[in-house]
C-alpha cells in the first residue's frame, strides 16, 4: 500500500498559489467554525498519515480513487471508530468536490472518490444518563464553590442538562440570546446546521441560571467559551463527581 499513500509519488509535491485556490482551505473556509475544527483535524490525520505536517502542504489536487482506499484501509488497520473513518471519508470527499470546483480534477475523478464507500457499522450511543444522585452532587460541589467559576458551572450544568444542550451549543451561548420573565428563562440557541431553536428553563434550573451574576460574567469569562471549553468539559465534569 506504500505506493498509494502519497500522492504525489515518492517526491513531496508542495501545492503552489493562492488560498483561493487551495481545495483543502476552500473546503474548510465553507464549514461552520465547529464544523471546521473537526474536518482540519481528520485532513491533518490524513495528512500525517501520507508524509506531511499540516493540510496545506499536500497535493490534494493529485488524490485519487486508489489513495483514498488506501487511506480507508489505513486507518481501519490503525483500530480507529467506523464513525471516524467515514467522517474522514466525508472530509476527503469535500476537499476532491473543492477542487473540481476549482477545476483542478475532472469529473471522473470526483465521482470515483465519490465511489468509496463508507464503512458499515452499528454500534450502541456512547455514554450514559447521569444519575439523580450525580446530579446532586454535582450541583452541591457547585454550591460549596463561592467564585465565580462555582456559579457559572452551574449554569453550565443546568443548561446542559435542564435544556439538553450539545457542548458545541453551550461552549456557543450568548448572553444576549437569554430572556429571564421571572418564571421562564428562554434560550436561543443555534445548534447543528445553523438552526436555531428556543429552549426553556425553570425551576432549580433556571434559578442557577439567575446565581449566574451578569457582572462575574463579564469579568470572569465574557463567554461560556472562554470559562469553560470543550476541551476540559470531561475533565472537569470527572473532577466534580470525585469532590
């Protein structure tokens, strides 16, 4: 399979002109900013994958039908999820649509990259419900935290588990997009695909949502983003539970 893994031969071939132009970048330039973080990070696997550091230096414009198999088989050899090898599919599909668009491929060549077909899988949803008891502890751990950060991840906590928001769509909140009418707090929220949708608080919910000082918030962390990231959710969620 060695002689499928790079495109370019055995030579590295550096893509040459204008982001404009690039079918990776112009990929990635017509994702949501979530969407893209994601898709960079599968090219940048592939990337390594076939001999270089970053999606930019690849000749994306040389991918053909037989690299992408070769991808595929690769990095199901590497024991990764079928979720992750068919996302990076999609993503390599992407880039060979942007460079048709650009003119860099033919038709042919998009529709046989088109042709390799995902893997197929079936698997049980990862995770589990969060006890009662959890919960408690969780928000109890929150209540004996008097910072800031003791309130605004109760918040966090409430509006993810009181209104069943995705990480990307808490880490994404806006202060603005809240309305409190003294019963009710109303959240707009824009999930998967740009949709928004109206979300509703009430109860222990929405008062740990009011715990939430707008001026702490302002000071502390301008956004949910900035106080609390995707990236230490798991951590710091593990670390609450132990407390």
């Amino acid at each position: 399979m060695d002689d499928l893994e790079r495109f370019g031969g055995d030579e590295l071939v550096p893509v040459a002109g204008p982001a404009d132009r690039h079918p990776a970048l112009v990929y990635l330039s017509s994702l949501a900013a979530s969407g893209r973080r994601t898709m960079e990070a599968k090219l940048l696997r592939v990337a390594r994958l076939i001999g270089y550091s970053d999606v930019v230096t690849p000749p994306w414009h040389l991918m053909r039908y037989q690299h992408v198999v070769a991808i595929r088989t690769r990095l199901q050899e590497e024991g990764l999820a079928p979720s992750t090898v068919n996302s990076t599919l999609f993503a390599l599909r992407g880039v060979a649509r942007a460079a048709f668009n650009l003119e860099l491929i033919t038709a042919d060549d998009l529709v046989r990259i088109r042709d390799v077909r995902p893997i197929r899988h079936q698997r049980l949803p990862a995770g589990r419900a969060v006890t009662p008891g959890e919960l408690a502890a969780l928000m109890r751990t929150c209540a004996n935290d008097h910072t800031p950060a003791g309130a605004r991840d109760a918040a966090i906590i409430a509006m993810g588990y009181g209104a069943g928001l995705r990480r990307a769509e808490l880490a994404g909140l806006d202060l603005a997009n809240l309305a409190d009418d003294g019963e009710l707090i109303t959240a707009k929220v824009a999930g998967k695909g740009n949709k928004e949708r109206l979300v509703y608080l009430d109860n222990g919910s929405a008062q740990a949502m009011r715990d939430w000082p707008v001026e702490w918030s302002r000071e502390a962390c301008r956004s949910v983003a900035e106080g609390f990231s995707r990236e230490h959710f798991a951590e710091a969620m593990a670390g609450l539970l132990e407390a």
